[in-house]
C-alpha cells in the first residue's frame, strides 16, 4: 500500500477532462492549513508505512521462521 495524501489521485476520466481544462483550474491536490501540519501529516504517514511494511515483513516470513524453530527443536531433540 502506498500513501498518497499530498499526490492527485487521477482516474481515466480525469485524464479525458484535463484535456479539455485548457485554464488549467482541474488540478487540485489534498492540503494542508500550514507547513507545520503538513510536515507533521507527512510524518505520520510515513511512518505508518513503515510499520505498515514490517508487519508485512513478519507476515510473510513467520512461515518460514516456524519452520526453522521445528528444525532446530529437531536438531535439539536428536543431540540429546
């Protein structure tokens, strides 16, 4: 998943109307009161992403971490 608070999210028939916007008065994109609030919104998105993607790294390899703590328990058990 990506974030994009502060990007256009334009669709195809956006495109077909920004043709057409010849005063250019179509495009407008997500704001923000002031510098500090979007800076601080920003942030916060970004880092959401983050922990967004190391849960996603967790998810796909807790399969094969498993896996390696039964072959380890195996290993322990056979040495004992």
């Amino acid at each position: 998943m990506e974030s994009m608070y502060l990007c256009s999210m334009p669709g195809f028939w956006v495109g077909v109307g920004r043709l057409l916007d010849f005063g250019n008065t179509y495009d407008f994109y997500n704001e923000a009161a002031n510098e500090s609030q979007a800076d601080a919104l920003g942030l916060m998105l970004d880092w959401q992403m983050v922990r967004q993607d190391m849960w996603q790294a967790v998810w796909d390899y807790e399969p094969d971490i498993k896996s390696a703590e039964a072959k380890l328990q195996q290993i322990q058990i056979e040495c004992h």
